[in-house]
C-alpha cells in the first residue's frame, strides 16, 4: 500500500510540475538565440565544433524540461530507498543531466546507446515513461525490464542498457556500431563509460578494433571526477581522457552545458558516419555518492559540492541562460 501511494503521489508531481512548466514557459518572448559555450579540447583534430550555438525557445524548454524530470525523478528514487521501497544497488545520476538530454538533442531514433549502470535518466531519455523507470526500480512487472532488471538493467528501443560489469558495455557498444557498418545504417552507437572504467583493458581493445574498422561509435567518458571512491587524479596517470583513444580523435566538452554537449555531439556523429570512430569526454559532477551504500563525504567535502551546486549546476546554470536570452521570466521558472 505503502508502495503504491508512494508511486502515485510522485507521477502526479511530475505530471503536475512538467504540465506547469509546458505552460507558464511557452508564452511569446524571443524565439531563437545565440549562446557562447566553453572551448572545447581537441585531439587529432583541426577543428572542432563550434564554440557559438543557436537554440531556438522551444528546444530550450524541451531540454530544461527533461533535465527537471530527471532531476526530480532521482531525487525521490534517493527517498525511497531511504525507505527502503527501492533495494538493491541504486546509482543516481543527478548532477549529470546535460550529458544525457545534450547527447539525445544530436540523435535520432535509429541511433544506439548503450552506458553503464547510472542508467536512470538515459533510460528515461531513450524513451522509457517516467511510471516505468520506478516501476523497474521496485521490481515491479510493468517495469521496462519486468522488473528483472533494476536500477542497474533498463532497456528499451536501441537503448542496450544498463550494464552492471564496470566497463564491459564498452566492446559491447563497438560491436553494435560494426552492425551499423555492416548494414550501411549511416547511424551510430553512443558508447557511454565513466573515468572510473577508464582504465579498463577492455576498452583499449574496443579503441583498437573501431579505428582498425573505422566502426561509427562516439566513444563517451562521462568524467564525474570520482570513481567508486577515488579522485580521478588518483586513479589515473593521464586524467585527459579524451585524448587515451590515442590514435582516436578526441575532444572534451563541458559536461554542465547541454548546448555544449549537444553541438559537441552532431559534431561527433558526422564524424563517426563518415571517418570512424570518436572520443569525447564530458567533464559532469555527480551530487550523491557512487551508489545509495556511499555517502560521498568520505573522499570529497561538503564544500566542494555545495560549490559545484551553487555555480556549475546544469539545470540553474541552463536557467539562467534562459532568462538571459529572453525565453523565460523569472517568475515563470520560480516554480522549479
């Protein structure tokens, strides 16, 4: 009972808040406008993407939009495994949404992801309902793995999970790409690992095949600057990590700036389709810890994360942004 209040009352409040923002946010201000993003970092590149993108208003709600759906969606997953409605392992991805929603914007349906196990928003990305990303996490049949899978196991349509071995997602996806090859789709897969998996030998081999194969994968590290509990300058001889694909082309991109991630990624997909395979990494924050058992205060402060809330958050930052350039007001986005 407990369950199913717990479920009804957060749909309502998504459905509730997202009608809101559908609603104060489309009224007529600027339609379109040109944002400067943060240079990006290349590797065996001469030219990288543009650094000045346009977004027209209703592009720009749509992304705010998602990006607080996920935000509110993995918030309460946090209380309900507090609860202990949610059990199991539970990774939540809140603080990275601009990787996912920015990457989306570049795709198309016939594109195909695949990442590892903070796989909540990216299965609500890919197009899994907000009732059955939940659904999943309490194992519940309507879930989008019949609640088989958890929080670690989503799929859906070209969204291949959800991988819960650290790091072994990364062939998986190269393999993926060859069939894109093989077939002359003139699509790519999107390749999603972490800096903590970056080090895994698996992926040197993956690297190797996709150039050998000039395979049409976006290789994507979504560098939240902390492994399971380690620093990333900790863990790694080289944090460059866009550039570890060595003989790959690479290019790192703020992973706070969806407009950043979006251009960064058409950019990489034309690449991919029609010179082979690509690095990027996405340089995010993760607000909670490695998973629900890690608090995240034992190996970073308080102060820290505070910090990265207060002036690198993707959601406010976006916000701002928005109001800047006219598409909203303030008082229409107070409610978020």
């Amino acid at each position: 009972m407990a369950l199913r209040k717990s479920f009804s009352v957060l749909l309502q409040g998504v459905k509730q808040n997202t009608k809101v923002l559908s609603t104060n946010l489309h009224r007529n201000y600027s339609s379109e406008s040109t944002f400067s993003v943060k240079p990006y970092d290349l590797h065996k590149l001469e030219q990288g993407p543009n650094s000045t993108v346009s977004c027209t208003k209703d592009d720009a709600i749509k992304y705010y939009t998602q990006m607080q759906v996920i935000r509110r969606m993995e918030l309460k997953a946090d209380q309900l495994y507090k609860q202990k409605v949610i059990r199991g392992f539970c990774h939540l991805y809140d603080g990275q949404e601009a990787c996912c929603v920015g990457i989306e914007a570049s795709l198309t349906p016939e594109d195909d992801v695949i990442t590892a196990y903070r796989a909540h928003g990216w299965a609500y990305i890919r197009g899994v309902p907000v009732s059955k990303v939940l659904a999943e996490l309490f194992g519940r049949k309507l879930g989008c793995a019949k609640g088989k899978g958890g929080s670690m196991h989503m799929y859906h349509h070209n969204f291949y999970g959800g991988n819960g071995i650290v790091g072994a997602q990364v062939p998986l996806g190269a393999g993926i790409a060859f069939a894109h090859k093989y077939n002359n789709t003139k699509s790519v897969c999107v390749t999603l690992y972490g800096d903590g998996a970056a080090n895994q030998g698996q992926l040197f081999e993956a690297y190797n095949m996709a150039q050998l194969w000039n395979l049409p994968c976006i290789f994507v590290c979504e560098n939240n600057r902390y492994g399971m509990g380690t620093s990333v300058d900790r863990a790694a001889a080289s944090i460059s990590y866009y550039t570890r694909g060595d003989y790959i082309p690479g290019i790192r991109v703020d992973g706070q700036d969806v407009l950043a991630v979006r251009e960064a990624t058409k950019y990489a997909k034309e690449h991919a389709v029609n010179q082979g395979p690509i690095l990027m990494e996405l340089v995010t924050y993760r607000y909670h810890g490695h998973s629900m058992s890690d608090p995240g205060t034992s190996y970073r402060t308080r102060d820290e994360v505070k910090e990265v809330r207060q002036n690198l958050d993707p959601i406010s930052s976006f916000r701002d942004k928005m109001m800047e350039a006219g598409f909203v007001t303030k008082q229409e986005v107070k409610v978020s």
